[in-house]
C-alpha cells in the first residue's frame, strides 16, 4: 500500500513527488508514467525559457509562483550543476498599438515587482542590432534552461530520497473506496491513500476515470518551431518576443536561445490531431 501515487513523470509530477517526499521522508510516493524516460511530454518539447512572469495578474497565484519560481529554478540549477542562462528578454513593439499594449505590461511588471526597462527604437538598436521596432521593454531576470534535464534530476533526488518511479506504467483505471484507491496500470493493482493526477494533456481523461463531473476538454495544439542556420546562433543576445495580442492565449512566436547555443524560431499554435503527437502527420482516431 502507497500513501501516494502521483500519475505522470512530466515536471509537475516528478517536482510534487520530490516536494513531498522531502516533507514525508517516512511516506511511500510513488510516480506512474507511461512513457520509457520522464519529460517525454511538455517537459520535454517547450521554449526552456524561465519566465520571469511579465504576463500575469498581479496578486494572482501565477504571478506569485512564477517569481518565486524562477529564482528556485535558477538556484536548483547552480546547486546541481544543471545548464542555464540569464540572458534576459526584450519584448519588441512594432507599432503604436503595440506600443499602447507595451504600456500595460510595463504596469503590470511594476506591480509585480519585476525589473523591466524601456527601451526606445534606437536602444533597441544598439542592444540587437538585428531587431528593428518603436520601443522595447527589457526584462533582466528572464533566463533559459533544460527542464528535461530539470526532471530528470528531480526523478534522481526523489529515488535517492525513498521515493519510486515507475515508467512504462500507464494508468488505465481508477477506482476511489473509503480509505483507499485502485490504481490499475498493465496488469497490476496498485492500492494507494490518495492519488494526485499531474497527466499534462491527459489531465481530462484521467479526471473522467475517476468518475469526476467536468466541464473541460483538452483540445490539442501543437507549436512548431524552426531553427535557425547556426551562423545565426551569435545574432541574436537576447530572448525577443513580439507583445501578445490580449485576446490570444498565447504569447506569440519568440526567438529563443537555447542553452545548447542554438536558437529556435516558434512557436506557433496549430490544431493537433493528437494529444501527444510532435509531427505534422501524426493522426490518433
Ligand atoms: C509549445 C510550448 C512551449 C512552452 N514553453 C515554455 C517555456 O518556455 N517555459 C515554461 O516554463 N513553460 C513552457 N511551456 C509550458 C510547460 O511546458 C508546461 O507547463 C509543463 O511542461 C507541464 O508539465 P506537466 O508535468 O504538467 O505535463 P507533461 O510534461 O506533459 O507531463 C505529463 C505526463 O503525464 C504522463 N501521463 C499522462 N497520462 C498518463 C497515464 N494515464 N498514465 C501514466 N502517465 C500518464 C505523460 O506521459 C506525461 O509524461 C510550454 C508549453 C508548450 C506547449
């Protein structure tokens, strides 16, 4: 019997195991992921930017956790000899709307005790000569890193701590008693306390197996990225977003460098035709 089974070995699974195993030593937390390796999802196919936390409403939780976040981020990092870069981000207007926009966030960043700087046209320049734009605000504390190796370190710390992860383990039923729960992954019944599902793009259908009433469905997009030429790889000394578009829930293509050097060009949003799928054919009916 498991006191706790957290379901996925992405980055929210694997850092909420090792958060409480360190709280529970005496404990037995187990992950469940159902692919071979941990961060073979999200973890592993994002922009590995540390977000300073520009976008979000001050006071809100997101804005609080992803202060707090990045500086943790950054000094898991340098204790465990992980790869990041403090390299900053500078959000570019194009035109006077953008400019307006620029503003707002500008505001929001003072709210949220974020250091930005506004930059005219010319600053902009002399900062990356290859960008062009009406103004620019430059946020310092915006870094990159690898979150695939993040989780995977996190999975390492967790084993050496008690904890267990089990891979090529999918979850197919949940079945919630009094005291306990039955978790069936393969042919095994796996008897637990409580469950904390962390399935990423599978979050609806676990929440359906334990019988939970929801109103949500996830509706896979998919984010390609380009990457540039390597003569390219020095162009650019900075993170460069364009300012989001409010009505859009994405935060727009964004040159990024990543911290193998090279620097990627996305990503956009387009309709998935499968959860889990990263290339353009990838069909699951
Ligand atoms: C295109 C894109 C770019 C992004 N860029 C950034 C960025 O630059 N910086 C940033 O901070 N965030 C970024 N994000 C967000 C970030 O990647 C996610 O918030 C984060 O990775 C979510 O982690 P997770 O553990 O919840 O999900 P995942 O990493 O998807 O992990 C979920 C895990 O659950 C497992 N699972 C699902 N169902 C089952 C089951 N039935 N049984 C067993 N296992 C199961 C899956 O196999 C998977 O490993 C980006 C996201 C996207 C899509």
């Amino acid at each position: 019997m498991y006191d706790v089974i957290i379901i996925g070995g992405g980055i929210v699974g694997i850092s909420t195991a090792w958060q409480l195993q360190n709280r529970f030593p005496h404990k037995h937390i187990m992950v469940l992921e159902k692919e071979p390796h941990p961060a073979m999802h999200q973890t592993g196919h994002n922009s590995g930017v540390i977000h300073a936390g520009v976008y979000y409403q001050p006071g809100s939780l997101k804005a609080d956790f992803c202060k707090r976040g990045a500086i943790q981020t950054i000094s898991f990092c340098k204790e465990h000899d992980l790869p990041y870069q403090q390299c900053g981000k500078i959000l570019v207007a194009t035109n006077r709307l953008e400019y307006e926009r620029m503003k707002v966030l500008e505001a929001r960043c003072i709210q949220n005790g974020i250091e930005i700087r506004r930059l005219s046209g010319e600053e902009l320049e002399k900062r990356e000569p290859a960008i062009s734009g009406v103004g620019a605000l430059f946020v310092p504390a915006t870094g990159i890193t690898d979150y695939r190796k993040i989780t995977e370190k996190l999975a390492e710390l967790l084993v050496e701590r008690g904890g267990k992860v089990r891979f090529g383990a999918e979850v197919k039923a949940i079945h919630e008693h009094r005291d306990t729960v039955d978790i069936l992954s393969g042919s095994q019944t796996i008897k637990s306390r409580y469950v904390i599902a962390c399935g990423g793009l599978m979050a609806d259908r676990l929440a359906r197996m334990m019988h939970i009433d929801i109103d949500f469905r996830i509706i896979p997009f998919r984010g390609e990225y380009y990457q540039l030429p390597a003569k390219h790889n020095k162009t650019f000394h900075h993170l460069i977003y364009p300012i989001p578009d409010p009505e859009m829930p994405f935060l727009g293509v964004h040159l990024t460098r990543m911290v193998d050097g090279s620097v990627t060009v996305g990503p956009n949003a387009v309709l998935g035709w499968k959860r889990e799928g990263y290339g353009c054919l990838n069909l699951d009916l």
